[in-house]
C-alpha cells in the first residue's frame, strides 16, 4: 500500500509538471530554420528562470547520488568552488559572448579566429563528452535512486530507458524554453525537499554525528583522498573555469537571458544557492555513514527511504525525477545545438530545418547513452569517475578559450593541434601513467597545451589573420 502511495504521488506530481511546462509553451510560436529561437528559447528567458533552470542541469542525481555517496564533508569542495566559477563567467566571460551575439560557446572562437575549424573541433569533443561521459552517468544515477528508494525490482537500465524517453520529449518537442521552465519548477521542489531531507537526518542522528571519522569531517585531504588539500590551488579552479563558463549545457541558460544583465543576476543567484547546496548533497551522506556505514552510492536513497513518510518520498522522488530529466534533455539540448550550429549549418546545409536536425541527433545521442549505462554500473564512485573522465575534453577545450582570449595573433593551426595534443597528454595520463592526482594532471595538461599552442604558432609559417573589430553591446 505504501509503495502505491508513493508511485502514485510521484505520477501525479511529475505529470503535474510537465502539464504546465505545455501550458506555458503552447502558445509560443518558433521558426523551425532559427537555431536561436529554438536553442536559446529567443533569448527571453529571466534570471529567476536562468538561475533556476542552471541549478537543476547542475544539481542532478549524479550530484546529489554520487556526491551523498561519497559519504564525506570534503567532496562539498566542488560547490564550494564552483563559485568562483559562476562569478568569472557573470563578471568577464558572460559580456563577450553577447558581445559576439553567440548561439553557442564554440561560436566564440569562430569569431576571434575567423576560422570554423576550430568552432568544429571542439564542439565535437563536447559532444563526445556527453555522449560518452555525461548522458550515461546521469541515466545511471538517476536510475540507480530511484531502484534504492522505492525498491523496485526492474533493472537500472530499464528505469534508464524510462528516463531516456521522457528526456527525449522534452529536448526534443520543447526546446530549451521547455527545459527551462521544467527546470525552474524542479528546482524549487528540488532546494525546499533536500532541505528537508538534510532537516530530518540529522534529527535522526539527535543532531549528532559522533562515530563518524574525522577523516569523513574534515575539508582538508590527505594525498589519498578524493581531493587532496593541494589541489585547490591546481586544477580545481581550472575545472570550474570550464565548467560554467565554456561548458554548453551550463553556459547555454545564461545565453538564453534577455540580456547581459539578466544572465548576470540570474547567475549571481545561482552563486547564492550553489553555497547552500552542500547541505543537500554532503550532509546526508555523512549521515547515512552513521545510520547505515559505508554503503556507497545506494546511501541517499536508502536514507530518502527510511526517513521520509510515503506520500513525501513519491514527491521527493518526483522532484530528483525532475532534476535527472533536466539534465538529460538539457544535455540533448546542447548536444543538438552543437552539432546543428557549428557543423551541419557550417558544413552541410546552412538553411537546413534546425527542429528536425535537433531531433535526430537528440535520438542518436539518447541511444548511445542507453547502451552506456551497463559500464557505469561497475565504477566505485561516480562522481570521482566521472570529474576524472571530464579531463578528456574539457583541459583541453580552456586550453583553447585561453588561448583566444588572453593572447594576440595565436595561429588557429596551432590551437587545433594544441586540442589534439591535450586530448593525448591527458588520455596517457588517464589511461597510461598517473604519476599525480588527476586534478593535478588535469593543471598539468591545461598549462602544457597552453604552452604547446603558443609556441605552435611561434613555429607555424602562417599568416596571421586580421583580428576581428571588437563588436559592442547593443
């Protein structure tokens, strides 16, 4: 009877959601040729929208699974500086984009080299990149919460396939005016349940987390922990740097702002929420170590489980349902946009129609994803794999992005073998050798492409190409 309850809630809650979501939309019309309208929802979108709507991409159940999975305070490092993060993009990074009206983040390098070769090259690592990393880990958590929360018997890539299909939709017959506000009712849910999952854990420990090793309390790692102390001052800055503020699937919401100064609000919003996260993805981790020991990454759902009465839980797991939707169809959203953007409309058909070229890539990206999950399955912490595996790509693109805006005359040849040589550096770091932490080595491959590149286009006999007039703000 209870399990009833719950799922029956939870239906209820989610259709409730996407019930509105079509209401809002119904009534918009879109140019299926504008790849803006449908990408960057006509860049109408209000801070409480962008705020909201960056919290749920981000704040999906590989965060609040994977992170409360960790069981430990120090993981909290990773909200803590994605702060830092969110201020450089709304203080620096967020004016250039619009002052180079772009559609995508890759476009940027496009308009200083004045070469889509470039633009080319590294959306397709991005796509990679959530196909091969970001999509299946996100299908697996999800999936993975659910299973441990309601005790379901069907596989996790059942549920995935679920998750997929529903995502699908959203990516797919909404655009990113869908996702958003989906995203901003999520989050709302999202923020005041995970509050009170944190409330209710600690009053079943009494407010009382002795037992609990230090080592699990302290934000200061050792060298063999998840996040040595030293690495705070290598590479988890420059993780952040990447993340949300060249990253598409984040930076895609500030994009879709009304202007520069609604993304700015809208992201300094997100600044103030993202040091009030911690207590939903860390605390009842830490708790479940006390209750349950070391359990992994089933802790949160176990614990959502057990704490919560029948009719909370079915509308907890409607809003984590939420929250993984989001950061599916955000991701389809943004790989679609990539490649119809920066490669077919470059590429192969300029004119094509933007909405059917979105959704078959939306297809082919939910489909891989699928057949990934399985191998997600095995890893012992997610969320370590998963910051580690982000090393492919996402060095080496800031390598770029550094390169064009921070140094004169770079050689576009040379930022394209910079890419490669990133790509490489890492890949042998990852897959070869790994004489440091992988921050360290992801420090280590982002100053030795920057260094590589530079010198690249010292040696490259090519002429340089006339710099494009700095374009204004309307």
């Amino acid at each position: 009877m209870e399990q009833t309850i719950q799922v029956a809630i939870f239906v209820a809650l989610t259709t409730l959601v996407a019930l509105i979501t079509y209401l809002k939309c119904r009534k918009v019309t879109r140019d299926a040729n504008d790849s803006r309208d449908y990408f960057l929802a006509g860049g109408g979108l209000s801070w409480i929208v962008v705020a909201g709507s960056l919290m749920m991409t981000n704040i999906s159940a590989e965060q609040i699974v994977g992170m409360n999975g960790a069981q430990t305070l120090l993981v909290a490092w990773w909200e803590i500086a994605a702060a830092i993060g969110l201020i450089i993009l709304a203080k620096w990074l967020i004016p250039i984009y619009y002052r180079y009206n772009c559609t995508t983040t890759t476009e940027l390098l496009e308009r200083k080299y004045q070469d889509k070769g470039i633009r080319a090259m590294v959306s397709v690592l991005f796509m990679l990149g959530y196909a091969f990393i970001l999509l299946p880990v996100v299908l697996y958590t999800g999936s993975l919460f659910m299973k441990s929360m309601f005790g379901l018997s069907i596989s996790v890539t059942v549920l995935a396939i679920i998750f997929a299909v529903m995502g699908a939709i959203y990516a797919i017959f909404g655009g990113l005016r869908a996702i958003a506000i989906s995203d901003t009712l999520n989050g709302l849910g999202l923020i005041l349940m995970g509050l009170a999952v944190s409330y209710l854990a600690m009053h079943a420990v009494d407010w009382d987390l002795s037992g609990v090793p230090l080592e699990r309390l302290t934000l200061i790692g050792d060298s063999q922990s998840d996040i040595p102390w030293s690495t705070l001052l290598t590479g988890m800055i420059f993780i952040q740097i990447f993340y949300w503020g060249t990253n598409m699937v984040i930076t895609q919401r500030a994009l879709a702002a009304k202007s520069v100064k609604e993304a700015q609000k809208g992201l300094y919003a997100a600044v103030v929420m993202k040091l009030v996260i911690p207590v939903i993805v860390v605390l009842p981790g830490i708790v479940a170590f006390k209750l349950y020991g070391d359990v992994g990454d089933v802790a949160y759902g176990k614990l959502v489980g057990d704490l919560l009465p029948s009719w909370l839980s079915g509308a907890f797991a409607a809003v984590i349902a939420g929250a993984v939707l989001s950061s599916f169809n955000s991701c389809l959203n943004s790989a679609a946009a990539l490649y119809t953007c920066d490669i077919h409309q470059n590429y192969i058909n300029a004119d094509a129609d933007v909405r059917k070229i979105g959704t078959r890539i939306a297809l082919l990206f939910t489909l891989i994803s699928v057949a990934l999950v399985p191998l997600f399955a095995r890893s012992e912490s997610i969320i370590a794999l998963l910051q580690q595996l982000n090393g492919l790509y996402s060095m080496p693109v800031l390598a770029a992005f550094i390169c064009a805006l921070a140094f004169k005359n770079v050689s576009a040849r040379a930022i394209k073998w910079g890419l490669v040589f990133g790509v490489l550096l890492y890949a042998l770091f990852t897959f070869v050798w790994s004489p440091l932490h992988f921050i360290h080595l992801m420090a280590i491959t982002l100053l030795a492409t920057i260094l590589v590149t530079l010198v690249l286009s010292r040696l490259i006999a090519q002429p340089v190409v006339a710099p494009v007039a700095e374009p204004t703000l309307d």
